[in-house]
C-alpha cells in the first residue's frame, strides 16, 4: 500500500478554494459537499496517517443529494438510509453530460433560381448524351461480296523432337545425362550475430489513485526502456548440388500441318477447294470460312463479315438500311 494523500475539493457555492478532503462540510458557508465536487491534489507532500479512517469512495444520499462516508449506514444531513451512487458513478455522470456534442449539420439555403438552373443544365447534358449515343439508321447500297474457305491438311511423318522422356513408339536417336535441377544440400554451420532486443526497467514514476473520500493514494509505476544485445547463432549453410536426369534425343510418327488449299470469290457460289489425299498418310486438319459484304453510305464504306445464310440473301446494287451506332459500328442490315 502506498502513502495517503489528502486531497483538496472547492465550494460552488461560495467559491472557496482549496478545501482539505477531511473537511465533509465548507468551512466558509457550511455547505456539504455535493455532487459538482472534485477531490484534487494540491500538494503531493501533504502525506497523512496511513490509518486513515475511511477507505471506500463517499456515497450519495438519493434524497438530500449530501455525501457520506462508506462507513455511514444513514444519510448525516436527512437521516435516510444509505441509497444511492457513490462518489465515482458521479464522476462518471458529470464527465458524460461535459462531452461536446457533434455540431448539427444545416445546409445553406439554396439561391433563388439556383435549383431550376442546375436542373436544366443537367435535362441537356442528359438529352446530348441520349440524342449522340443513339443508334441511327443510314441509306446504304451493296457494293462487293467475297467469300473464302480453307481446308487444312496434316501429314504424318518422322519428326525429329527431345526431351526428358522417351514417348512411346518413339525411335531414340542418342540420349546423354545432362542437370535438370538444383538441389539444396546443407553443407556446414556459419557462427553468426545478431542485435536482440529486450526491455528493462529504467524507473519508477508515482501515480495517485483517488479513493473518492477526500484523500488519495500514491503507487509506482515502472517505466521501462529497451536496449540491445549482442547473440550469437549457427546458420545453416546449404549448396547447390545439380540433379542429373536422362535427355532424349529421338524420331517419332505424328500428324503435322502441311499446306492449306484455298477458294475464294465474289457474287457467286461459294464452293470448297478440290481435296486429293494420300491414302494412310494425309488426313483433314480443320475447315475455315468467311463471307463478307461491303455497303456503302453518305459516310464511306463499311466491310460486315456474316453468316453465309445472311450473305446470300443480297445482291451488289442492293439497297439495304444499315443501323449505326455512336461509335461506328454496324449493328443492323435490312434491305430496303
């Protein structure tokens, strides 16, 4: 336990100052203490007894709102008995009702006519953007047709490849032990060191605890510090040791690209390229085709690529309608 201290409280009633915490009453006007009362230290020397008699916070009467001692069964000012908050719930009331309250936001009055302005401006930006970023329709005419198609052809033949492995039905040529990886192998300790840190006391400070009678007591507090030491350590030291493996080198049969055969043409039938192939040693790869048209407007020409179906419903010369989006593109054709 640490050293008694007594405090000091002031009277709003009269205004005097620097009351000893002893006192339940003001000397100056009589008044008990009430609950606008704050204990303070005035002086950290003014050391008492440590026998002092009231240990627990003073309570107050919920009738009379007067201050007791802990130890009082009945109120001294009205003779109630003991109810109430102590001296801390008190403090604890007062704090909440001094905390500042967030100032209530008000929106500054609107200029007259400043709102119909604004509103109109933004009714236009709105109809520009809305009227620019319609699709429109333009007159256009179909001035060229072409179409395309591909057939790929594969063949299947030795190739020549490597690797770490020796496909099956694979012819291998040479094979050597060449490294694939890296490994980390520990290979010794390294004596190292290191800055530690650690706390350590570097004080003591004295703090009081007010006991809520008038008086308060004092404790210490430590108050630390750090510093740094030097530690030794073993580091594992590792190096690299090359993995080997075997690498390949071989022939193997398999289907590869060999050419493209090729048809193409304007406003006629499309067709596919006349397909001969060598009997167990060339195969199909994949077909390709493309049909486009070109029309054109007041604002030049617009190459469509489509699907044949839609490609043969038109003719060079027709007249079709073309709808056009904000940024150009064709997103409709119909014919006229």
């Amino acid at each position: 336990m640490g050293q008694m201290i007594e405090g000091r409280w002031d009277c709003s009633s009269c205004g005097r100052k620097m009351i000893p915490g002893r006192c339940k009453h003001c000397p100056g006007c009589g008044k008990g203490r009430g609950e606008d009362v704050t204990f303070y230290i005035a002086d950290p020397n003014d050391v008492v007894a440590s026998d002092v008699p009231e240990q627990g916070p003073d309570w107050m009467c919920e009738y009379c709102e007067s201050y007791n001692p802990d130890s009082a069964k009945f109120c001294a000012n009205c003779g109630a008995e003991r109810s109430g908050k102590t001296y801390f719930d008190v403090q604890k009331e007062q704090e909440a009702k001094q905390q500042p309250q967030p100032p209530v936001a008000r929106s500054a009055p609107a200029k007259k006519g400043g709102f119909l302005k604004w509103a109109l401006i933004a009714l236009a930006v709105l109809a520009a953007v809305f009227f620019l970023g319609r699709p429109h329709d333009s007159d256009a005419s179909v001035t060229a047709k072409s179409w395309q198609r591909q057939i790929a052809v594969e063949v299947y033949q030795w190739v020549k490849d490597s690797g770490w492995s020796l496909p099956d039905g694979a012819v291998m040529q040479s094979s050597s032990r060449e490294i694939r990886t890296y490994r980390d192998v520990f290979d010794h300790y390294e004596t190292r060191t290191r800055q530690v840190p650690e706390s350590y006391i570097t004080g003591y400070s004295t703090q009081y605890r007010d006991m809520g009678n008038g008086y308060f007591e004092s404790y210490q507090v430590p108050e630390y510090g750090t510093r740094y030491r030097t530690e030794e350590y073993q580091e594992k030291i590792y190096r690299q040791e090359p993995v080997y493996d075997t690498w390949y080198e071989y022939t193997e049969q398999r289907w590869t690209y060999d050419r493209t055969l090729t048809a193409s043409g304007a406003d006629d039938a499309p067709y596919w390229p006349e397909l001969t192939l060598i009997a167990e040693s060339e195969r199909e790869g994949g077909r390709d085709e493309e049909y486009r048209m070109v029309c054109t407007d007041k604002d030049g020409a617009h190459s469509l690529r489509m699907t044949q179906t839609e490609w043969e419903k038109y003719k060079v010369g027709d007249n079709v309608v073309l709808t056009i989006s904000a940024s150009g593109t064709v997103q409709e054709i119909k014919k006229k």
